[in-house]
C-alpha cells in the first residue's frame, strides 16, 4: 500500500510552512559546501593560469550541481524526516571527501573526487525514486528514474576520468560534466520513455529561493574569511589595511547586487509562476553557477591584493588583473541575468558595468592592484546605487498607481 514501509510520509507536504521552511539539517548539510568553496579558491591560486582555471571550472561546476540537486530533492522530500536526515547526512561524508580532493582532483585524487561526486548523484536519486515509488506518485516517479539513468552515464564517465591520465581526464570530465549541465535541457529524454512534463518538476519556489540565496552566503562568506586569514598573517600597514577595506567593500556590493531586490523578487516571481521547475530550471539552477564563479574569482582577486597591493612597479600583471575584474564581470553579468530571467529587462546599467570593468582590465599596466581594486569596487558601487534608484522609482509608481485606482 502506498505510504507505508521505508518511505512513509517521507514527501514535503505542497502546502502550510513546512512546504516551504529550510531546515537546520539542511543547513547543515551546507557546512560541506564551506569547505568545497574555499579548496575551489585554493586551487585557483595554487595554479594561476588558464589551464588551471579551466580545471577549476569543471571542478566548480560539478561541485555546484552536486548542491542544487539536492536542493530539489529537498525541495521534494521532507528533511525533518529521519531517514531524510539520515540520507542527507551520508551525502555529507561524500561531499567532505569530495570536497577533499579538489586540490589533487587532476592529479593523484581524481578517484576518490569521481567516486565521491558520483555516489553523492546515485544515492541522493535513488533515494527519492524508492520515495515516489512508494507514495505511488508514479509520474514523478518515472522523472526521477529518467534522472537516474542520465546519472549512470554522466558517473561512468566521472569514474572513467577519475582514473585516466591528466590530459585524458580533463576531456573526460568535460563531456561528464556537459552530460550534467544537458539534462535537465532536455528533460532527461531517454529513449522508449521520452521526457519528463514539466508538471513533474513543480517546487516551492520560496524554498528554492531561499536556499540558493543562502548558497551565495556561503560563498560570500569565504569572500570574508580569505579576506581576514591573509590580514591577519600579515604586517599591519597603511596599504594593507586600505587592501582590507577594499576587499570588504567588494564583497558588500556583491551582496547588495543580489541581496538588496533581486533576492526578494525572484522569490515572488517563482511563487506566482504556473511552472515554477522551469523557473527553478533556468533562474536556480543555470544562471546561479555564473555569480557563485563570480564571487570565487572575487574572492581569489582579494588575496591578490591584500598580499601584493602595491604589485610590481606600480602595475598589475595581467593574471591578477583578469582575476580581480573578471570576477566582478562575471557576477554583474549573472545578476543581468537572474532579473532578466525574472521578468525584469535588460538592466542597461549591468550590461554597461561589464564593459567598464572589461575597459578597467585593458588599463591594468596603469594601475597597482589597490587602485584597480577601489575602481572595481566603484563601478559596482555605480551600479548598485541606480539599481536602488530604478527600484525606488518602480516603488513609488506602483503606490501611485494603486492611490489614483
């Protein structure tokens, strides 16, 4: 009978509070992301050049997608359930030793990141499939299997890359990881079962709101413990405490670019949205990987500086300086993106923003990184102040609009 057995009950109830509540066990399960953020910023710095950015961001992408897939398990399951917790806190184990691994991935560890990765994608899935199965929701049930499926391949590739030579790794995790990043664009077509109705991916859009923004806090707040780990080792200066304030804005504007609306209204558009799995889809699950890479580089550019302010003969090399501008272009872009993806248009203000940073990354050789720094940090803080005046202008037209009817 359905709902009895393994997974009684196991299923969020669609409506009251705990439909949508973010758990303690969840954010527990976050601390594991912690971690993953800070290795992916090691790495970064350890081997600062373009092919070791490009393993960083397979790295990146897997460790990204590895946390929003089980966001919508959670946004699915119910995690004040025991065998719930207990799932998510096996997923943990995984994601430590993953995490773990991020720094030695392409070399001596990319077995233990390929298991690790791959068992937290088979267990997490399995788990929910038996879920639905068991509640005798069987269209969801066949969406999830579809997922599954898709999991077996794009993990047998990870595995198979896990034990390749380095070159063969990185085109073998590259594939995997495009295998990952497609499925959910196809919606998981397999063949005989074809794909899954967007009717199957419906979610609490406040929950996933929520739980997004709260993974930007988690990358952020690296953001602020690089920042403090280097001050603190090193000599109190003039230069370097400038370096730290610098830092420190950067980060608040950051927060301010999404935090100040664009949180709040993305969280009212996909909770009004007929479809909220395609809002999910593309607003929490694509765009996102484009502002947590923009708040890792960020947060690599402030290292940087705090340990060189001044560089070298006055000049930033062009390494750090596509670190520390990238990394706001990168983010300013995703934000264009996120509120475009909201129903809002294309902010002008962003889109000009990247541009200016781009202009501010060909200028390097006449700037230290200090310098290059605050003018990062005053493009965005340009455009965090007319975000603020475009979204006071829209409040005051719609009270007035709600007086005159």
């Amino acid at each position: 009978m359905a709902g009895t057995g393994f997974t009684s009950n196991l299923l969020r109830p669609t409506t009251g509070e705990e439909s949508h509540r973010v758990t303690f066990v969840e954010l527990f399960f976050d601390l594991v992301f912690v971690f993953a953020v800070t290795q992916l910023s090691h790495s970064i710095l350890a081997e600062p050049t373009l092919a070791g950015f490009g393993e960083v961001l397979i790295l990146a992408g897997a460790v990204w997608w590895a946390w929003v897939d089980t966001t919508w398990i959670t946004n699915w399951l119910n995690p004040e359930r025991g065998a719930v917790r207990g799932m998510l806190i096996v997923l943990m184990l995984c994601g430590l030793l993953m995490s773990s691994a991020i720094p030695e991935a392409f070399a001596d560890k990319g077995w233990l990141f390929a298991i690790a990765f791959v068992a937290m994608q088979l267990t997490r899935t399995t788990f929910a499939l038996f879920s639905f199965i068991e509640q005798g929701r069987r269209e969801n049930a066949l969406n999830v299997a579809r997922i599954l499926g898709w999991y077996v391949f794009s993990g047998a590739l990870w595995i198979w890359g896990g034990f390749a030579p380095h070159d063969a790794r990185v085109w073998i995790w590259l594939v995997a990881l495009a295998v990952e990043f497609s499925g959910p664009i196809s919606r998981f077509w397999l063949p005989v079962i074809g794909r899954s109705p967007v009717e199957t991916w419906q979610v609490s859009g406040e929950h996933m709101a929520e739980r997004v923004g709260l993974f930007f806090i988690i990358a952020l707040g690296e953001s602020i413990i690089v920042t403090g780990s280097v001050f603190a080792a090193q000599p109190v200066s003039g230069e370097g405490i400038a370096a730290l304030l610098a830092a420190f804005t950067g980060t608040v504007l950051l927060w301010l670019l999404y935090f100040a609306h664009g949180e709040r209204s993305g969280s009212t558009f996909i909770s009004r949205a007929s479809t909220t799995g395609t809002v999910a889809r593309t607003t929490y699950t694509y765009i996102p990987i484009l502002m947590v890479l923009g708040i890792v580089l960020s947060a690599v550019g402030d290292d940087l500086v705090l340990a060189h302010p001044l560089g070298h003969h006055g000049a930033t090399d062009a390494g750090s300086a596509a670190v520390i501008c990238g990394g706001a272009a990168v983010y300013l872009f995703g934000t264009a993106l996120f509120k475009k993806s909201i129903g809002g248009p294309w902010l002008v203000t962003h889109l000009a923003g990247v541009l200016a940073l781009v202009a501010l990354f060909l200028a390097h050789d006449a700037l230290n990184p200090l310098a290059l720094t605050w003018s990062v940090n005053g493009v965005l803080l340009v455009v965090v102040a007319i975000d603020e005046w475009r979204f006071r202008r829209m409040a005051d037209a719609e009270d007035e609009s709600v007086e005159l009817g």
